[in-house]
C-alpha cells in the first residue's frame, strides 16, 4: 500500500503517503507520519507533514498537520527515478514490473 500510494503521481492526484510506521510490525493502523503528496506536471510536492489519526483507507481521515514544517517539492522525474533506485537496491517488486 505504501508503494502504491508514494507512486501516485498522476498529474493532479492527491494522496496521503506514510512516510514513518511502527517499525515492529510496520503496522498502518499504529503511530504513522503521513505526507500529503500532490503531483502535478513537472514536480512532485509533499504539501504538508503530520501525524494519522484515523485509518489511510478512509476516504478524509483525520490528520494533526505539524505546521512548523515546510513543504518540499522535487522534480517529477528525479523522484521517481530515486524510488526506482531504492526498489531495486531493497528488490522490491512491484505488480507493473
């Protein structure tokens, strides 16, 4: 699920992105980080950083947002490359490889 959210980058998409879960059981329903990622065009941002509050699989699930943290955006190209280049250093397949 985390691939598949980090990877929606279609112009225009909007997603939640779990960036840090529990590390024991990597757990989605435990204490998650989450990224709000809007892709566009040429770059891919993360708008916004905060803690879940609710389960990813809700369509609007409650977010307390960290407002002292800016966003970041990369070039669209260039971070999909990295998460290829991380893919393959951990081999990890996906179902359109």
């Amino acid at each position: 699920m985390v691939w598949d959210r980090i990877y929606s980058t279609a112009p225009g998409w909007r997603t939640l992105v779990p960036l840090l879960v529990c590390p024991d059981d990597l757990d989605l329903s435990c204490t998650v980080i989450v990224a709000e990622q809007h892709a566009g065009e040429c770059h891919v941002r993360w708008h916004r950083f905060g803690l879940l509050r609710d389960l990813i699989t809700l369509q609007s699930p409650a977010v307390d947002w960290y407002d002292s943290i800016p966003s970041l955006t990369f070039e669209r190209s260039q971070f999909q490359s990295v998460l290829d280049a991380f893919r393959k250093q951990e081999d990890i397949k996906m179902d359109w490889d």
